[in-house]
C-alpha cells in the first residue's frame, strides 16, 4: 500500500517535503521477538523490507501486530484514516 502511495503525485511531494527514513518493527506478541523490519525511505521513495543499508534511520517506531494494525486501520464514527 504504501510502495504505491509513493509512486503517486502525492508520494513523490511527501518524499521532497520530508526525507527522512523511518525503520517500523513489527512483533507478533512482544516487541523485540521475531520481529518483521520495514524501511519506509522518504529521501528515494522507497519501501523495503529488512535491515537499512545506508546509515543511519531518522527514527523508529516498534509495534506488536495488533496495535501496528489499529494505528494503520483507526477508524473514527465515519471513516478509516487508510483505505
């Protein structure tokens, strides 16, 4: 989903608004074990999965699945904040 909000108009201006790379770990129960790692590259408009080759990450953020989910699918009274 968000390999092809970066290929769009929209993705392509965040990429040139932001650039920074962002690490996202996901853990099935408990953060730190069997842990999945995305790399959400806002300088190339890239998203890869494992470890991040070039440096340094901006920042991180550690989720267990659950809870990555419900932040990626919140929804209020009327809508989901990602479709």
């Amino acid at each position: 989903m968000m390999k092809h909000h970066l290929s769009t108009d929209a993705g392509k201006e965040l990429t040139e608004k932001i650039g920074l790379v962002y690490q996202i770990k996901v853990s099935p129960k408990k953060l730190g074990f069997e842990e999945v790692t995305c790399i959400v590259d806002l300088k190339k408009g890239e998203v890869t999965k494992g470890k991040y080759e070039g440096g340094k990450v901006d920042a991180t953020f550690s989720f267990k699945d659950d809870d990555f989910f419900q932040s990626c699918y919140w929804q209020d009274e009327s809508s989901y904040c990602f479709h």
